[in-house]
C-alpha cells in the first residue's frame, strides 16, 4: 500500500508518515519520481511485473488499446477509506487481474487534473473499468472485489474471444 501511495500522491505525503531514518533515504526515492516516466517505460514495467499499480498519469488510454485492460481508482485523497479498502482487495489477488491482462492505475490528487480525471470525470472514490477496445465496462462508486472485477471482464466480449483462441 506505502508503494502505491508514493505512486499516486507524490513524495511529499509519502515521506510525512515515516521516521526521520526512511526520511533520509528520500532524495534517490523523489528523483525517481521527479523523473516522469515515458508511457513505452510505464508499459515496459507493467508487462514485466503484471502486479504493479501505477499513477494515473504515467500513461494514457489509447497507449493501452487492445494491450490491457485498465481499472483506474480514484480518491480526492489517499486517506479515504473506499480507496484504502479498494486498494487492499486489489492487491489480495492482484495476480488474478494479472491473468486478464488488467493495469491498475490510481489517481488521488484531483488538483493535478490528469487527464484520466478529464475524460471520465469521477466525484469522490470511483473504480471504472476499461476494456481493452477503450470502452468504459464499469463505473462502480464503492469499492468492488476482485471477484466482482473479473467477473465482469469474463463476459466481455474480447475477453470471451481470448478465452476461445486459449483452448
């Protein structure tokens, strides 16, 4: 969870919460994200560690046409208890979103307006789920399990497709 608050809010909430002895690693951990990564490098990571959440800005929709599935989470701040449930169900079995070729993108600072936030325009917590064809499966405003989220994608239409060639 500590990663994927540092991802989504930036160095300066992150290191607040921790002693002065993590503090003083700080500098190598902001330079890195300092540095914005490239959409190519976000997509290069993912493919590497499916696992892994990433920022809502690191990488745009149409970078991730017919490629992933994102589900992006949304909170006005990190603190918000839907998004801490939200992200907890997530990474209990991230490895089953990993299967179905799904990116988890975050997004808790609604001042940055990324353009995430611009196009699907969340009030408060929100989890929308995008398949591959970048239309927009499911808008849910409370968190939903793993479960649920897989659930959903089994019955997409490109889903079904791969499962098909699969056999």
């Amino acid at each position: 969870m500590k990663s994927v608050i540092l991802a989504a809010c930036g160095a300066a909430t992150f290191w607040a919460g921790f002693p002065a002895a993590t503090a003083a690693q700080a500098p190598a951990m902001v330079e890195a994200l300092v540095s914005e990564p490239t959409a190519e490098a976000t997509i290069a990571a993912w493919q590497e560690d499916p696992a892994r959440i990433f920022a809502a800005g690191d990488v745009a929709l149409s970078d991730l046409l017919y490629l992933a599935r994102p589900v992006v989470v949304f909170a006005d701040t990190p603190r918000d208890p839907a998004f801490s449930q939200q992200m907890a169900l997530l990474q209990d079995r991230i490895e089953d979103l990993a299967v179905r070729d799904v990116i988890v993108l975050v997004d808790t600072d609604p001042g940055a307006e990324s353009a995430l936030r611009e196009v699907l325009r969340p009030r408060g917590f929100a989890l929308t789920l995008i398949d591959k064809d970048g239309r927009i499966a499911q808008r849910k405003p409370s968190p939903w399990s793993v479960r649920e989220i897989t659930h959903a994608i089994d019955k997409m239409p490109l889903r079904q497709q791969e499962i098909n060639e699969a056999r």
